[in-house]
C-alpha cells in the first residue's frame, strides 16, 4: 500500500510556540523551556485521514527565524505550512504576511493553516479577532485557534493540512 509521507515546515517569529507544537502533537509534552534536540531537524507522527495513512514530518528551525536566516534547505521539498502568530506578540501578528510570502517563494502555493497560539493567554490579547479573520482571508488560508499549552486544538492543525493535501 502507497504511503503518503508529507513534509511540514513550521514558520513565524521566535517565541510564538513552534517548536512546542512540535513537540507536543509528536511526543505529548510541554515544558516551558524546549531545546531542540541537537542533530534532529523534525518529528514525525502518523496519522490517519480518510481511510490512509499520513506520515506527517514535522520540521523544527533552531531559532534561525529571529535572525531571519533559515535556510533553503529547511523549505526544500514542505508540501504544507503551518504559519503561526502569538495571541500576546503584536509584531508576530504583523510578521505573518511576510513569512507567507517567503513561504510562497521558496515553495509556491502550499497547503497552509494560519495558527493563532497561546490562546490560554485571551485575557491579555493584543490581536482582536476580527483582525484575525481577515488576515486569514486576505492570505486564503483557514485559520485556527490553539493553546498548545492547553492542548487545544493542535491536532486539528494538522488532520486539517494532511487532509488538504490528500485532497489535491
Ligand atoms: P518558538 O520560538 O516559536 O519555537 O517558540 P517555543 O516553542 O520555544 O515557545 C516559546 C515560549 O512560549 C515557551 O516558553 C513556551 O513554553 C511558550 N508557549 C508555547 N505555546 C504556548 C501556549 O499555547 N501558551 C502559553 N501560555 N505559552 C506557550
Ligand atoms: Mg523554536
């Protein structure tokens, strides 16, 4: 039976979760300080949509994105995106935009889930949700609310993005 294996890059300004996603929807923890694993460029998980399976790699930066420095190989062959802000991080919120379009021109059109994170923290949101939405609309992508923390709503990210691709 064909496998279908899809790579996914994970992208947005340091500090808004990426990497803690990782790491909870591969391995199902949370700490509040995640190092990445020296020599480990992604986690997998595997999962099941429509009926096949999904091998999903999931692809970590080593905190390159602060120095926008990640490198071409790190989007080389990323058949889907996840572009993540922070409900607490304005200019994150403003970054989103460009990291689509950098996405964009390293892959092309993509796959893409726009992922509001850290959404335990509302209270203190500096982003309002009309805004939200048409950030979404204007890139044409779903966006998503997540608290990976809580463990909100971060398998849906991705059942939603292997679905799509499958759907191509
Ligand atoms: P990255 O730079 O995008 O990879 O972000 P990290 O995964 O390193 O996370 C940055 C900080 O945000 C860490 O202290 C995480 O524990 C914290 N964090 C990640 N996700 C959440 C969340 O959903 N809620 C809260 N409150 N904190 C989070
Ligand atoms: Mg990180």
């Amino acid at each position: 039976e064909l496998e279908v294996a899809l790579k996914v890059v994970i992208v947005g300004n340091g500090g808004v979760g990426k990497s803690s996603m990782i790491q909870r929807y591969c391995k199902g923890t949370f700490t509040k300080d995640y190092k990445k694993t020296i020599g480990v460029d992604f986690l997998e998980r595997q999962i099941e949509v429509d009926g096949e399976e999904v091998r999903l790699m999931l692809w970590d930066t080593a905190g390159q994105e602060e120095f926008d420095a990640i490198t071409k190989a790190y989007y080389r062959g990323a058949q889907a995106c996840v572009l993540a802000f922070s409900t607490v991080d304005r200019e994150s919120f403003e970054a989103a935009h460009s990291w689509k379009l950098k996405v964009e021109n390293e892959c092309g059109e993509i796959p893409t889930v726009i992922v509001q994170n850290k959404i335990d923290l509302m209270d203190h949101s500096v982003v309002n949700p009309e805004e939200a939405e048409l950030l979404a609309r204007a890139l044409g992508c779903r966006l998503l609310q997540t608290s990976v923390k809580e463990d909100l709503n971060v398998g849906a990210v991705f059942r939603h993005l292997a679905a799509q691709c499958l759907a191509e």
